[in-house]
C-alpha cells in the first residue's frame, strides 16, 4: 500500500508541505562549527578532573568486559583518538610496494609464525 501523499512512481503530491522542493537545502549551514562530541570529551579528559574520568572510564569498561561487549573499548578509542584505518597506505596514499627482498623475508616469517601456531 502507498504511503500518505506518496505516488506510485516515488514522486510527492503536491499537498504534501514536507517534501523537499527542487534546489531547496533544509540544513544550509550544516553543523556548527565546534560542536563536537570528540572535541567536548578531549576537553573533559585533558581538564583537571581528567585523571578521576579515565579511572571512571576505565571502571565502566571493564564492567563492559567482563558483561561480554567488547565494542564499548572499540567506541571509547575512536572518540579519544580517531578510527583506525582499514588499510595500510604508502606515503602518496596508494598501495604499499614491497621489493623482492623484502617480501621474501615477509614471506620467511609467515611460514614461520605458521609452524610455531601448527599444534603437530
């Protein structure tokens, strides 16, 4: 069944006053510059009841631990110190290149990490 003031097609009725119009912005200025949740909790953690925040911090993530949730210490760190990249990048940004030396010795100590994991 269609939603209220909705057509078939997926276009907006005209009656309906909450459709955003062609070329309209509903949010022109964006976020406040400033306005944080990281930058307010860097303030909270380098103030002077700091050291008292990490200690509590620290409490309630251990009690998450112990709970099973292991995503709360995931969370605390991308806020306190950024999300950690899902790759390895060169320094122009791209792949990193490993000559033939060096990826023969990469190669040497996976197959050594193999056999000391391998239980026979």
């Amino acid at each position: 069944m269609p939603k209220k003031n909705h057509k078939p097609n997926g276009d907006f009725e005209k009656e309906n006053s909450y459709a955003i119009k062609k070329g309209e912005c509903r949010n022109p200025n964006g976020r406040p510059k400033g306005a944080s949740i990281h930058r307010k909790l860097r303030e909270l953690l380098e103030g002077e009841e700091g050291e008292k925040l990490e200690d509590e911090i620290a409490r309630a993530g251990i009690g998450h631990a112990v709970a099973g949730n292991p995503r709360f210490w995931q969370m605390v760190v991308e806020i306190i110190d950024g999300k950690v990249p899902d790759r390895i990048a060169g320094h122009d940004g791209g792949a990193v290149q490993f000559d033939a030396e060096s990826l023969a010795r990469v190669r040497k100590l996976v197959e050594a990490a193999d056999r000391v994991d391998d239980p026979d």
